[in-house]
C-alpha cells in the first residue's frame, strides 16, 4: 500500500454508509415472494441494523436529536417539553444533513 493508514475523512463515511443503504434497497426491491410492506419493513430493518452496528462493513453510528437552536426556548414558552440539545457534542464525521437528497 502506498498510501500510509488513516482516518476515513466525512465524506468517505457518508459515501460507505448510502451506498450500503443503496445495496440494502437493491436487495429488499429484487427479493421474490414479498409483499411491497414485507419488503420495506424489511429495508427499514436492514438501515436500522446498520445504524446499531450490525452491519459488517460498517460501524454502528451515532443517532441522536438536531433541534433548531430556538427550539428549547420555544417549548418552553408555551410549556411543552423540548428535545436534548446536541450542537456541541464534538461528534467527529457526523454525515446527517442532505441524506435523502444524495440518495
């Protein structure tokens, strides 16, 4: 190997993990004798495992609430519980935001 050993960079995790969950549709949409619900439970099943870890390619990830910074504030105005703040967590490689649309 030419390239000496490191840390895989945001964008290189971000990649892994859509194209796995890329894989995991290619499997759940081609496999016979599923219903179309048997099917997508099947692929909310395998993304969910993947993010607890059970993939063995991939580790497990962490999920955890994003609120908008006025959120907590708000809520509390109107006395209505309010999500955990996670903005300075100083999680490393957090690939959330813009899923859905690199998908």
């Amino acid at each position: 190997m030419s390239e000496q050993a490191r840390e895989y960079t945001e964008d290189e995790v971000r990649d892994a993990f859509l194209a796995h969950v890329r894989d995991s549709i290619e499997y759940w949409h081609d496999l016979p004798d599923q219903t179309c619900r048997e099917r997508m439970r099947g692929l909310a099943f395998s993304i969910l495992s993947t993010l607890d870890g059970s993939a063995m390619d991939l580790p497990a990830f962490i999920v955890a609430p994003s609120p908008h910074p006025d959120d907590k504030a708000f809520h509390q105005e109107i006395g209505e519980n309010w999500w955990p703040e996670n903005h300075n967590a100083g999680v490393k490689a957090s690939i959330s935001g813009g899923l859905h649309e690199l998908l």
